[in-house]
C-alpha cells in the first residue's frame, strides 16, 4: 500500500508542476461543484420547480451514495496527500481521503441527472463533470488518484444501478401506505447510525427526507412543474431562505463536536433540512398558492 500512496503522490507532484495562483483559483472554484452547498442549492431546486418525484429518487440514492462513501472513508482511514507531503496542500480536508466524496459524489449526481436530459448532453455531463472535479481534487492535493479511481467507480455505479431498478423499487414503495414508509426510513436511518456513528448529518437527511416524501406524495399532491417561471422564482427564494434558517441558524446554537447532544441535534438539524425540502417547503407554496396540486387520477397514475 505504501508504494501505491508514494506513486500517488508522485502524480499529484507531477500535477501542481502546473499550479499558478490563478489556476489554483480557478481549481478551488471548480472543486466547489461537488460541495455540499452545491447539492443543497441544486437538489432543492429539481425538487421544487422541476419533477418532485424525480427530485425525491435522485436525492435519496445521492444520500445514500454519500453515506457509502462517509462509511468506506472510516473503513480504510487512509491518509491524504498533504499527510504525507505537506508541500502538496494547496488545500485541507479534516476526513480520511479513500474514497473521494467529491468523485463519488459528482458521479453519483449527474450520473443520475443524465437521462433526464437531451441526448447527448446527459452522457457527457455525467462523464465530464466528475473528471474535472475529480482533476481538481489532485491538483489542490487532497486525493490520491486511487481515492478518485474508488469514487468514480460507486458514483457511477450508484447511478447505474438506480437506472435499472429504480422503477421497480419505486413501484414496490408506492404500493405501501404512509406508516410503512416511515417504518423503513427510521429502520435505514437507525442501520446508518449504526454503521457510522461519528457522523448523523446523512441519517438525519435521509430520514427527514424520506418522511416527508411520504407525506408529501400521500397528502398534498404538491405538482413542482406548475406554476409561472415568476412563481418558481418565488418558491425558490422562500424555500431557499428556509433552508439557510435550519442550516445555519440551528448551526450557531448546536453543540461543538465532542459535546454532549452533538451528534442527536446533528440528527435533527440535518432532519428538519431534509422534512423542509420534502415536505414543509411544498405546503407552504400550496397555501400561498405557488403552486398547484397534481390532480388525483393523475397521482394515482404515476
């Protein structure tokens, strides 16, 4: 293993021959595209003004994938390159480096966009987003090019395999009433807590998501492809403010990490981040009339 990392980081050397302080710059720009703020500004924004549905398939397997990735990372608690050469470290990041996040991550994401948009720049976005992400990740010397192999390799997976059987899963949850739904979302959320306990903020999103999906499918029928591009503007710049609200507001009174609580109000703020995108968001564009419901035979359809 020694030999695979000094070969690594003989890449990421190789790499930042080229490094100049507009191009890295532009590199830390770049890399911010697999963020999570990236994803907690797009994902909301398929939610709310594109297809509901699709919003909801996409942002579960994305958690999940991301949560895979959290687990594998904890797993192999490999070093990154600037542990080793701190030269190397044109930027820091305080978790293990195997596998990359923001490959598994970008891979995972467009990969699951791509046949929701015209041929064929579905396909290339799934292929070329993640490499220059991932290119970024060398260059700014936070990965070895096995940990951005690894990631390549589950997002795209992630993304494939919910291709050929997320209408078949789907329709097996769509069959099952609201209390079973719940059950098995607290049943997942509860199996990640237990995989990977130094982190709750992805079993918080998940179940706060999941719960509300159910609700939000079962009760309000919220239709995301009604409305004018003005009322869409408007649902976006609410729901948008209520998620900077939960995510930073709660942030300044949560306990530091090592606390006592920490990782249960990790849970919940998380949670409540996922039940607002899901749930709380659409009913209050319903009752300020933002939005439209799905008429019901047309739910029942779908």
């Amino acid at each position: 293993m020694e030999g695979v990392l000094n070969w690594g980081l003989d890449v990421v050397r190789a790499i930042q021959t080229i490094s100049s302080p507009g191009l890295t710059s532009a590199m830390r720009a770049l890399t911010l595209l697999g963020s999570e703020y990236f994803y907690l500004l797009f994902l909301p924004i398929l939610f709310w003004c594109i297809d509901e549905r699709f919003g909801a398939r996409l942002g579960l397997v994305f958690i999940a994938s991301a949560f895979v990735n959290g687990w594998t990372k904890a797993l192999f608690a490999q070093p990154r390159p600037f542990n080793l050469d701190p030269a190397v470290g044109l930027s820091h990041e305080t978790s293990y480096g195997l596998p990359s996040g923001h490959a598994q991550g970008t891979s995972t994401f467009w990969g699951l966009l791509a046949p929701r948009l015209r041929k064929p720049w579905g396909l290339l976005l799934a292929i070329l987003v993640p490499l220059v992400v991932s290119f970024t990740r060398l260059y700014l010397g936070v990965h070895f090019p096995t940990d951005i192999f690894l990631g390549l390799g589950l997002g795209w997976g992630f993304a494939i395999a919910a291709f050929l059987l997320g209408d078949r899963l789907a329709a097996a949850l769509a069959s099952w009433n609201v209390r079973l739904r719940v059950i098995a979302a607290a049943a997942i959320a509860l199996a990640m807590n237990a995989l990977n306990m130094n982190d709750t903020s992805l079993s918080g999103i998940f179940f706060g998501t999941a719960v509300g999906a159910a609700f939000l499918f079962d009760k309000l029928r919220f239709d995301a492809s009604s409305g004018s591009t003005g009322k869409k503007a408007a649902r976006l710049a609410l729901g948008l403010a209520g998620v900077a609200v939960i995510y930073f507001g709660l942030k300044l009174v949560a306990p530091a990490a090592g606390e006592q609580l920490y990782a249960l109000f990790r849970f919940v703020r998380y949670g409540l981040v996922g039940a607002w995108v899901s749930f709380g968001a659409p009913w209050a564009f319903l009752r300020l009339k933002l939005a439209d419901r799905r008429p019901a035979t047309e739910e029942a359809a779908s």
